[in-house]
C-alpha cells in the first residue's frame, strides 16, 4: 500500500512544475552526508527546486505534497567522479571524451560533446547517481588513464607534430546533471586531465622522466605566455610548443585556479607527482594511486584528494603491485579525501554504490563511503556550495530508497534532481516491457 502511495505521489509530482509546489519526505531514514549526519527518521523539505529542510521533527508545510518514507532511507543524489555520461554511446563506434588533433589538448573541453539525450543517463539515474564529472580520456592508454573495463583500449597521440606537446594533457572536464532537459551542463572547466606513469611516459617519447621535462618545459611557455601576450599575437615571441588555445587553457591550472587531475597509479610515480605540483605550485587531483596507501601521510600532508577504485587489488602490471582492496580505508586513515567512482565510465558507473559498499567492508567507515560518493566528489570539484548533500540552500538532488543503498538489491523508488521528480525508466526497461510478453497482441512492425 505504501509502494501504491508513493507511486501515485510522485505521478502527480511529476504533472506539476517543481518551481510551483512544495514537496515533503517524510518518516524516512535520513543519510545527509551534511553535519547533520543519520537522521533515524526525519522529514525533507523541497521548495522551488532546493532544500528548504532537514530534520527529525519537523511538520510538513501547509500545502505541501507528501510522499511517505517510512521503512526507506533517504540520502542525496550520488555524484559519480570520473565518468564519460553524456559523452559516450557505443565506444567502437566513437565518443566525444578522447583527441587527436596537434593544435588541441588542454584546449579539448568535454562541455562542448555532451548529449542530454544520451541513453546511459537515465540508466545512471536508476543507480541514484544525479551529478557526474566528465572527465576526456588521456592519450598514451594502459593504466596511466586509468580506462574502464568495457571501455579499456589504448589510445596514442595522433598528428604529426614529433614534438607531440599537445598529447600531454587530455582536456577539460565538466560537472554535469542528470535531468531531463535539453542543457545539463552544471559546471565547466572543473579539472585539467593529465595521464602520468606509463601513460604518460607513452606521450612523452617512452620515458617518465621526458614527460617530467616535457612538462615543466610547457608550463615555461605558458608563463612566458601570460607576461607577453602582446608579442604573440604580433610574432614577436619565441616559438612555443603549443598552440594558442593550449596557453590560455593551462593559464588557470598554472594559476591554481583549475586543478590537475593526475592518473597514476605506482609509488613512485605517486610520489613524482606530488613533487612535480609542489615545484611548479599547482593544484592536484590523484585518480587512481593504486599504490596510493603506501604514500598516505604524504598526500594527506599535501592536501591532494584521490578518486580511485576500491575494487582495483590485481597486480595487473608492474605499476599495480601493491593494488590493495584497503586501499580507500587506509588513505581515509591517514586523513586523505578520498572519491569513489564507478566501475565504468558510462555503461557501469552505477556500479559506483557496490564499490562503495565494498570499500566499507574493507574498512572504510560506513559514513566516509557515503561521503566518497556524494559530498567529497562536490568538495574537490568546487560546487559543494549547491549539491552533495541534504542541507538547507543546496540544490535538491535526492533519492529515496528501499533500503541501504550500498545494498544490491536496494533500489531508488523516487530520483529528484534540482528538485524535479525524474521519470523511473529507461530505453533498457522500456525495451524489457514491450517484449517480455507476445502472448497477446504483437508490437507494431511484429505481426504474427
């Protein structure tokens, strides 16, 4: 009865625009990922596409639609870190997240592909993920770009530039939402990718250490860039390496407004990394670090946050030795921020909440996992202000679902994102529904 109460509210949720009505979950399990933290049962309150309420005794406002909640758990909508959702379809037949073209690298900025239309998205809003951040795919391949099972295959710059500067960077990723509509684009330029190790070595001409120089050698260009701009546009400046739109895209990272977003994932190369960021005083991401725990004190003391994988523990290559299922609860430890993504970076990014679950078996704390999949991915990528968890102000992103949503056979009754109930199917279902019965009459196009 309950199921039949919640379904037809949010039907009627859904006639209705969400900037007109007042919404109020009640009675349910309540996970803020917020100071608030566990609400054992409490009340959600959305008003004109935001949170206008949090807490356990709260009254729900005259005229507001109710939606009962009791016996289900409550939290925000999860953010998935490191995706390629509205970028990608079908991989063998092409996507909008890799380049190669000798004028662009940094330059290449995911925002400009994205199709809200996209058949994975609402396969990844079924998962309860509301947010992803697109992040393009490094050339050089192997796991210095950290690819994703179904999508791993390696990539190499193209061009004939010998110099091959521009493969050094992979471009721009972009914090997107899920909702239905024709822009979902939420925040560009959040992260500049960089692939290190054995990726990056690839790019470089085949060695660590002539990535490392390539590198410093581009951040010169772009420094002499900034103070001579004048003399560019007029020719009057020493040649460099990249082209125009390279230089202006790395001005934020060399300014420390845009951070790097490092794929790497061996000790040393962990280690190389945070030295590298130090000398040339830029900010750092860490996506991957495999062997990440073994240098935990010194990314927490640096203050770098990582996205990794906690299901990644194969030694699959030398870079991968010390891979460890401990890995996120030891970073965690040690005072490191720590983001979970999924296990692909679209067709199984809603595997995102196993991985989570799984890493808090492995001894990461229940509320730190839920963190790694909401609130922390908002905190590094700079737009915690308006989502990653349920408190007053932000923007509306909630789930609803049957039971712990690291549980696999939990699934989310109700998606709203900024407010707005989200539509509980997908091309997938809707695919399931027309054919699991041809007792009766057969589709149109399917005669008998």
């Amino acid at each position: 009865m309950r199921k039949l109460a919640l379904g037809l509210a949010l039907s009627l949720t859904l006639a209705a625009p969400a900037a007109a009505e007042t919404v109020a979950i009640v009675g349910g399990r309540i996970l803020t990922a917020g100071p608030a933290g566990e609400i054992p049962q409490g009340t959600v309150v959305i008003r004109d596409g935001k949170i206008a309420a949090v807490g356990a005794n709260l009254s729900p406002p005259a005229g507001a639609r109710i939606i009962d909640a009791r016996g289900l758990t409550v939290t925000p909508g999860l953010v998935a870190a490191n995706a390629h959702l509205g970028a990608v379809e079908v991989r063998a037949l092409g996507d909008d997240v890799a380049v190669s073209n000798t004028a662009i690298g940094a330059a290449f900025d995911v925002q400009y592909g994205l199709d809200p239309q996209s058949t994975l998205i609402p396969v990844a809003r079924l998962a309860g993920i509301t947010r992803a951040i697109v992040t393009p795919r490094a050339a050089g391949g192997g796991t210095g770009d950290h690819m994703h099972g179904d999508e791993g295959e390696d990539l190499t710059a193209g061009g004939g530039d010998d110099s091959r500067s521009h493969a050094l960077f992979g471009g721009q990723a972009a914090v997107i939402h899920l909702g239905e509509g024709a822009d979902i684009l939420m925040q560009p330029k959040v992260g500049m990718v960089v692939p290190f190790g054995g990726g990056g070595a690839r790019v470089a001409g085949g060695a660590r250490g002539a990535q490392i120089v390539a590198l410093k050698a581009v951040f010169r260009d772009v420094r002499d860039y900034m103070r001579n701009r004048t003399a560019y546009d007029r020719a009057g400046l020493r040649d460099l390496a990249l082209s125009k739109s390279d230089l202006e895209a790395l001005i934020p990272v060399i300014e420390g407004r845009t951070p790097i977003i490092a794929r790497v994932s061996k000790l040393s190369d962990i280690r190389m990394v945070l030295k590298f960021a130090r000398e040339e005083r830029v900010k750092l991401i860490l996506n991957g670090a495999e062997e990440g725990w073994m240098a935990a004190a010194e990314i927490a003391q640096a203050g770098v946050p990582v996205i990794l994988n906690p299901l990644t523990d194969r030694p699959e290559n030398f870079e991968m030795l010390g891979a460890t299922l401990e890995n996120a609860a030891r970073l965690h430890a040690a005072g490191v921020t720590v983001v979970i993504e999924g296990q692909g970076g679209a067709h199984r990014v809603r595997e995102m909440r196993y991985n989570a679950g799984n890493a808090a078996a492995y001894g990461l704390p229940y509320a730190a996992a839920l963190a790694a999949v909401t609130i922390n991915p908002a905190r590094v990528f700079g737009v915690a202000d308006r989502i990653g968890s349920l408190e007053p102000g932000k923007e509306a992103d909630v789930v609803i679902w049957t039971g712990d949503p690291f549980e696999p056979l939990s699934q989310p009754t109700a998606v709203f994102i900024r407010g707005e109930a989200q539509p509980m199917t997908s091309r997938q279902l809707d695919l399931r529904d027309r054919y699991k019965d041809l007792s009766g009459a057969y589709p149109v196009a399917y005669p008998r």
